[in-house]
C-alpha cells in the first residue's frame, strides 16, 4: 500500500539498547499501518533528511556525554555552517533519548540533537523523550507509541474523507491537527435545566496559531454501540477492507497527481464519514421517483405501501411529521423497515456525511500557550412525540474524562469576529454562551494593556439567573476591578441582564438602552460594535437598541440612524457571530 503513512526511524546504539527501542517503536508503527524505515544513522544519508516528513530518532548517550560511534558521521554533518534555519522545514520528527541519570550529562545527546533539528527548520511532533535507565520501570517508549497512534488516526480520516462521497473540501480531508482534553469544568448549576461547560484542550501535535475570534471546528466520535448497530442491521462485515470510488472523479483524485485507493475497514469508513445515529435522513432516502429508493428494497408488502406513500405528494406532510419533526436518524428509520435490505454502494450515498461542529474559540493563545479553550452549551431537546434527543458533539465532549488519552482531530477557521487592534474602543454583546469569543478578546487585551495603552472596552453579558447560569463570573469581575480591561477607570463597563430573576424580563438590548450615554460616547470615539449568540431574536433586538441610542444621543432620525449604523457595518466596525 504505497500510501501509507511514512515513517522514518533512526537509531544511534553502542551496546545495544537504542536499538531495542527502535525496533520496539517501529513494530508498533508498523501494527498501526505506517510503512516503517529502521536504520542505523550510519547506514542513513543526512543529504536526504529534508526530503523526509516524520522522523524518529532513538539516541543513547554513552559514558560523559559521549555521541555514540554510528552517529558521529551523521552529527558531523548536521554541525556544517552551510545549513540554513529553514533546511529541515516541512520535516516533523520526535527524538527519545536513553540514557542514565547517574551521570552529570544525562542524556546529553538527545538535548543537543532536538535544539539542532529545530535550530534548522524541523518541527516536533512531541516533546522530547529522555528514558532513564535508573527508572524502576525502565526506558519509556510511551510518547512515541503515542505519536505512531495519531499518525494511524490522521492516516484513517483523511482515507475515510477522501473517499466519501460528502462533499467535503480536500484540506479538510486530513485533520490540521489533533487536541487532547486537560479540563472539563461545568459552568452552569447542577439540575437549572442548562448545562454549560468549559473545555481546555492541549496540542498534542502541532500548534496552530490561531488569533481571537477564530472558529474551531471538531470531528465528533459516534457512539461505538450504534455505530456497530448499524453495520449489523444492514447485514455487513465491520472488519471487510473497502474502497469507495466516487462518480464524478475530479471530484475525489486531485487534478495534478493519480492518487493511490487505499482500502480501509468498513467499520472505520461509517464511523468517521457517515451520520447513522445523529443526523436525519435526507427527503431523497425515501422518494420513488428516483433510483436510491427505500421501498425498492422493502421485501414486506406492508412496508412497502407505507414508503410509498411517504413517497408520494399525499404522503409529504406525514413524512414530514415522521422524520424530520421527530429527527429520527438513519438507524432508527432501518429499524422501523426491518425488511429493508439496502446494498452498501446506496447507504453510502444516502446517509447523511457526518459533519465537523464549529465553536466560537473562547481563549487567546497569547494566554493559553499550546492551549484552546471552548464553551459549550450541551443540546438536549424532547420531540413532539416526547422521545429524548442530544447533540452529538455536544454530548461527546460533555462525556469525555481528560484522564482518557483520547486524541480530537481539529480544523481551524477565521469566523465572523475579525481581531480587533489594541487602539480600538470596543463594545461587545454577548448573552449566554455568546460570552466565549469575548473571552478571548478580554485575555487578549488584558495581555496587550500589560505593555502598552489600551482602547476601553464595554461588555453586555445576559444569562437568566445569577445563581444559576453566569457563565465566567468570577473572571468577568475580576477584570471589572480597578486597573483590569472592563473597569471604568481603563474607561470600560460590565453590564449583566439576568432575564428571570425578576418579574419583568431584561435582556442585553435593555442594559445597552439603559447606559445609552456610554455607548454613543464610544461609538462618538470610532468604536467598533462585536454580536454573539444565538440567531432567533437576539441580534435584531440589540441593532434595533443602537437605532434608539444613535437616534436619541445624535438628535438624527430614525431613518439616518440606521444609515449611520450601514456605515459603520461597511466600515468594518459591526460584526455578528450568531447560530441557531
């Protein structure tokens, strides 16, 4: 299989335990369908290094430090003046050193290779390794082992997506990178009808330097117990290797290579590219009028009328009723037709693609070195017919322990909520989980008063109780004090609307009404106005808000109040982030 992932691993031994290790990580690499490379770094030519993407090097120190004899050729060459600090870029790699903590220089050579092949471009997949024969357990090959997982897991999404026939663009086929959880903190009050959480997730492989107001989107894990439902009621074999060759070719080979079909299980290719228990099923899986049809494959008379009707124009309505209003999921309409046997090659195309989930990032990197952070409100909902629903990722995430090593394949993206520059005043909405990007924006803009001055920024949270759902209080406050980045003497504002803690409901555009005069002082000084939250009511209220205030503070007519606010939008200074 000439695509399999390529690793490449390189050893340096003088009495043999380097080698052990080499060859224990390359076993395991290879188990995990890498095409491995072992060699010592004296059968290796270090002219080829750059043409190399993933590298391991598995280096003992011996005696005081002293290189070993198989890597003195290969250092000699890697010291040579004429190599440029961008020679090795586009090579990934990861050095485990061995060596004994009862000498001074304690694995010496792995330290001094690692800085060397960052000094010259390369980039680590994983922190050094350095195993310590003293250790009661021995040398550790764990983060490496680790490291051969993630590549496994890249190998098989971007296989799985590549091959699908959803409509996925090609630079998401292959994850940007993979995150591991390290906190899963609810926000919200136990038992208040919401559960809001906060997520912290580290890198594990590269790091993405995202900015605040980036979007990160998350390739959810479907529930292993449905998913192995689905393969037994359509009768197919989960351990089957498959290839899947879509109809319209440009669409799946790239226009300048012939990309090579590898075959992958069949349990992983619906696992990670069809929705079977989340999603809905397209109006399509049940029409009669066109070759991918549910009844032709019912072998039930009863069945078959019913799908039928569903098919016909009588039957839109009661089909309507039946999947969409009530969401049932691919699964449970197969379970409801058990007579439906329906060929793989259909499912295929039929089943709804299963989709990354995009969140508002809630951190600055600048705060959080190799870390992002999410809020997420966990979806749960009851149909009409009083059956028990939940988002997928949602409800994924809300179960996952950081103690599991669990890794996340991520994608990043700019969102609606461009980064705003330290000179600019700012005033931000954000009820409920709209809070999460201005977050970030707050961390950042703490960070940037540290070093130099700073423009005011106003905040209008809302929740619905303070007991209950104040997402972020204590850090909200902490930075409403003297001297933070909302207090009034840096010119700021924190103002919170709680919608049910009193018999009249206040929302955000009620607190932005009641300090009218401090918001048309800021937009007087060249402010720009930053929406988030929920897509129903919310942002037509809070424009409707800025109407009144331009209005009322200017003396201008209604009608130039929203020119002016056009103006603004066009200017680049009103921007919204809302979802449904």
């Amino acid at each position: 299989m000439e695509d399999r992932p390529k690793l490449l691993i390189l050893y340096a031994s003088q009495t043999g335990n380097a080698l052990d290790a080499a060859e224990q990580v390359a076993r395991e690499a290879d188990r995990r369908g890498c095409s491995v490379r072992l060699l010592s770094l004296d059968e290796y030519d270090a002219v080829a290094l750059p043409h190399e993407t993933a590298v391991v090097f598995v280096v003992s120190t011996t005696c005081q430090g002293d290189t070993p004899d198989s890597m003195k050729g290969f250092w000699k060459y890697l010291l040579q003046r004429n190599l440029s600090q961008n020679w090795l870029e586009g090579v990934h790699y990861a050095v485990f050193g061995l060596g004994d903590s009862g000498y001074q220089k304690f694995n010496f050579v792995a330290k001094k290779l690692d800085r060397r092949l960052s000094d010259l471009g390369a980039v680590a997949i994983v922190e050094r390794g350095l195993g310590d024969d003293q250790h009661p357990s021995g040398f550790s090959y764990l983060s490496y082992l680790g490291y051969v997982e993630l590549n496994h897991t890249e190998m098989q999404i971007e296989t799985a997506r590549r091959m699908s026939p959803g409509k996925f663009s090609r630079d998401k086929n292959r994850p940007e990178c993979f995150l591991k959880l390290v906190k899963n903190q609810p926000l919200t009050k136990e038992d208040c009808g919401r559960d809001v959480r906060h997520f912290e997730f580290k890198f594990v492989s590269s790091v993405v330097q995202y900015e605040v107001g980036d979007i990160l989107e998350v390739l959810p894990s479907q529930d292993r117990a449905l998913v192995d439902a689905f393969i037994q009621r359509c009768n197919l074999d989960p351990e089957a290797f498959i290839t899947v060759h879509p109809v319209e070719v440009e669409n799946y080979l790239d226009a300048h290579t012939n990309a090579t079909v590898v075959p992958i299980k069949l349990k992983s290719f619906v696992d990670l590219t069809m929705d079977v228990a989340s999603a809905s099923p397209r109006r399509y899986f049940f029409e009669a009028r066109i070759q991918y049809v549910m009844s032709n494959f019912s072998t039930a008379a009863h069945e078959k009328e019913r799908l039928q009707y569903f098919a016909s124009p009588e039957g839109r309505d009661d089909l309507y009723q039946y999947n969409q209003k009530e969401r049932r999921t691919v699964l449970e309409v197969l379970q409801d037709f058990p007579s439906v046997q329906m060929p793989f090659e259909w499912l295929v195309q039929l089943v709804p693609p299963l989709k990354t989930r995009a969140f508002s990032i809630s951190s600055s990197l600048s705060a959080h070195p190799r870390q992002v952070h999410l809020t997420v409100s966990v979806v749960t909902w009851t149909t009409p017919f009083k059956r028990k629903r939940s988002g997928l990722c949602s409800t994924w995430l809300s179960k996952l322990d950081p103690k599991q090593c669990i890794y996340i394949p991520v994608w990043f993206n700019k969102g609606s909520l461009p980064p705003p520059t330290p000179s600019l005043p700012l005033i931000l909405i954000g009820p409920g989980t709209g809070c999460a990007p201005f977050r970030g924006f707050v961390e950042e803009r703490a960070i940037q008063s540290a070093t130099h001055d700073t423009a005011p920024v106003i905040f209008f949270f809302g929740c619905r109780n303070e007991e209950n759902d104040y997402l972020y209080r204590d850090f909200w406050l902490s930075h409403k004090k003297n001297g933070g980045v909302l207090s009034e003497t840096k010119g700021g504002g924190f103002y919170v609307a709680f919608s049910r803690d009193q018999p009249q409901k206040v929302y955000v555009q009620h607190k932005i009404s009641e300090h009218s005069d401090r918001v048309w002082s800021l937009l007087s000084e060249g402010a720009a106005i930053y929406v988030a939250g929920s897509s129903t009511k919310m942002p037509s209220d809070v424009l409707s808000s800025f109407e009144e205030i331009i209005s009322k503070e200017s003396g201008l007519p209604r009608e130039a109040a929203v020119r002016w606010l056009r103006a603004l939008e066009r200017a680049g200074k009103y921007h919204v982030e809302a979802w449904s």
